[in-house]
C-alpha cells in the first residue's frame, strides 16, 4: 500500500485485505517495510528472529524463509516483521539507492497466494524498491484538501518505476479511506478525486467506523469483530481483494500499499 504522509489508514488497508485473504483460505504474506511497524504490531507474530532490516541487509542478508514468522491471526498469515532500524534502508547514508533489494528477498519466496507490502508514507527508498518489486499498487488517501495532489505525486511515482525499474508494475486503485457520507468535506473531495481519476478511484469507498481501530487494537482482523461496521467493512475488503488479486495477474505476487505483487 501507498500513501505520501502518515494517518491515512495505508497500514489499516494492509490489514484489511491480509484479513481477506485469510477469511478465503489463501496464503498471504505481509511484509512490514514501515519503520513504525504498525502492521507488525497488530499481525503480532510469536517468535521474531529476523525482520525486514536482516533480509534486506545485502550481502549478509538473510533469507526470507527464515525469516517469515506465522502472525497471531493463524496460519494463513505470515508476517516480515518491521522495526525501527528500517529508517536506515529508507535513507542510504551512502547515497546508492538498492533499488532491487526488496525484489531479490521476494524471489525467495514459496506457496504463497498474496504478498502485501506496507510501505512507510513517503515516496524515499523502501517506497519505492517495493513498487520495482510489485506488481501492482494500491494508492490510500482520505478524503481532505490533500487527496488530489497526493494521489497525483504517488501516482506519479509507481510510473516513474514502472518506466525504469518495473514494466510489470501498475496501478491497482485509490482507496478513499474513513470517509464520512454526512460531511459536504468529504463528498467535494471524493467527487474532486472521481473528476480526475474516475477510473482509478475503487467504489465503494471505506467508511469510517470504531470496529477498524478497535479490532486493531485487540490484535484481530476485522473480519473476526464482531459489530455491523465490521461486517460492512469486511464485505468491502473482500471486494478489494478480488480487484488486487486481479491487477496481481492472480500470481503469488507482492501487492504494494500502496504496493502487491
């Protein structure tokens, strides 16, 4: 998943369609390249040995099979844990961007339906390694005076890798995330993103409801609360999931969150 600033729900998206994807019985793989581990946090696997830092450290990387742990949701899901040593992959303090990194851990990859990728909010290097790894990628935004000129540089972005790194690589989707029906804010904006990008825009969009965070915050997918909102926001999820594994090409394939193979 992807998205150019912090608290737009990317992480939320991740975990939404993770859930999905278990609630169908496929094997999905998140790998966590955010910093601030959000989705390592809620996935909360058992026993880390090595994160997303060990796998991507060149040439004594280690190997993603070994480092995969099976998250607290059961076995369907397994998580490349995060941690906040990533910034550093984020920022190559020699200047050389290793652009291909994330692709060559993935290659390690076996049995696996769905790769999802939780990007950190920027368009800096673990950003944009996942898009050259990805098959697809998924835009995430809110519905605020922001939405237009985010979407357009993240969009911007997954072309820019698609032309040099990634021929493969396109644009799954904008999410609108926690739009509220009753706010003439967020009908503007929603219809602002619908002029420019009709086709890109995914309908429906996510309504904001409690049963997301609360599900988070008791480390459970939403698809598991039980609450209408949550049962809404789940039948919304396993509509999304369909479109990525479609945009995928239904392959066993990193799908960036704003990516997916």
């Amino acid at each position: 998943m992807l998205s150019l600033k912090g608290g737009v729900g990317k992480t939320s998206v991740t975990l939404g369609l993770a859930g999905a994807a278990a609630a169908q019985h496929l094997r999905c793989v998140v790998v966590d390249l955010d910093p601030q581990a959000n989705a390592t946090t809620v996935l909360s696997p058992g026993e880390v040995m090595f994160t997303a830092n060990d796998v991507l450290a060149g040439d004594h990387a280690v190997s993603i099979s070994d480092a995969l742990a099976v998250s607290g949701w059961g076995e369907p899901v397994s998580v490349l844990a995060g941690e906040p040593a990533l910034e550093r992959r984020n920022h190559p303090p020699d200047g050389v961007p290793g652009r291909h990194h994330v692709r060559t851990a993935l290659a390690g990859l076996r049995d696996t339906d769905l790769v999802l990728l939780d990007c950190p909010p920027s368009l800096a290097e673990l950003t944009r390694n996942a898009l050259a790894a990805s098959d697809a990628a998924l835009v995430v935004t809110e519905p605020t005076a922001f939405a237009l000129a985010g979407a357009q540089q993240a969009l911007d972005a997954v072309d820019a890798v698609r032309r040099s790194h990634n021929l493969r690589l396109r644009p799954a989707g904008i999410v609108v995330n926690r739009f509220r029906a009753g706010s003439a804010e967020h009908r503007f904006r929603l219809d602002e993103l619908i002029a420019a990008y009709r086709e890109l825009v995914i309908d429906p969009v996510l309504p904001e409801r409690s049963a997301v965070s609360r599900a988070q915050g008791a480390g459970l997918p939403v698809q598991r609360w039980p609450s209408p909102g949550a049962r809404e926001v789940a039948r919304i999820f396993a509509g999304y999931l369909g479109l990525v594994m479609s945009a995928a090409g239904s392959g066993a394939g990193p799908f960036s969150k704003g990516a997916s193979r």
